[in-house]
C-alpha cells in the first residue's frame, strides 16, 4: 500500500500545489475560487509540488523498506501540520511559513497524514486490500 500512497498521494500533492500557484487554489484568498476557504499560499504550494515529486519518485526508485520509510516520514508531517494548524495558526505561520490558517488545508494535511500513517502501519500489517506484508520498521 506505500507504493500506492506515494503514487497517489504525490499526483494529489502535485495537482493541489499548481492549483495553488496558477490561481486555482492560491497563492492568495482573493486568488482562490474558494476565497479564504480554501487556499494555499506560494510556499504551501511549493511544500506541496516538492513533496508530491519525491513520493512519486520514491514509489517507482525505492525498495518497499525504503519505501515505508518515506510513506511514515510523510504520514507524521502530514498529521503535525493539519493539528499545528488548528492549534497554533499565527505562530505555526510564523515559524514555518506556510499559512495553515483555514480549517480546510488543515483537514487535507491531516487526510494525507492519517492515509500515510494508515499505508504504513495499519494496512501493511493486516494484508486489507492488496497491502503488503511488512516488516516492523527498525533502524
């Protein structure tokens, strides 16, 4: 399932983070179709293209260690940033940033982390749907 993820999951980011940067979703509220909704500024969008390019890279060049590696690093910073920005908007924006300040980028990061924790260490384990049979992570 964490080739699924990174594969997946990295055209979502991708797809969200060019909306962002040509007026879809962003780079501002006014240049979002959702207004101040739903939109995400020039460094989300950035975040987001950046991160999409490496999960789809890591789905096809990585092994599934390796893999599951990525897809847990990327589930944990998913799930930060969606709580961070409902817990601390202002200064988690002005200590990274990125402008998490509505509810509906928060609720993506946080899908995208649960769905990466999710890929990582709940499906592997159980064999749902296709997943791999994984070995517990070790350093």
């Amino acid at each position: 399932m964490t080739k699924q993820f990174l594969g997946y999951g990295g055209a979502i980011m991708i797809v969200i983070g060019i909306l962002g940067l040509i007026g879809v979703l962003g780079p501002t509220a006014s240049g979002s179709i959702f207004g101040s909704g739903w939109f995400f500024d020039m460094g989300q969008s950035w975040i987001n293209i950046v991160v999409g390019v490496i999960a789809i890279l890591s789905a096809y060049i990585l092994d599934a260690d390796a893999r599951r590696w990525i897809t847990g690093i990327i589930g944990i910073l998913g799930l930060i940033v969606g709580i961070l920005g409902f817990i601390l908007p202002s200064s988690f924006s002005a200590i990274l940033g990125p402008n998490p300040e509505n509810i509906v980028s928060n609720l993506f990061y946080l899908v995208i982390g649960v769905w990466g924790a999710w890929a990582t260490w709940g499906m592997a384990e159980s064999g749902v749907m296709g997943g791999e049979r994984q070995r517990p992570i070790t350093a």
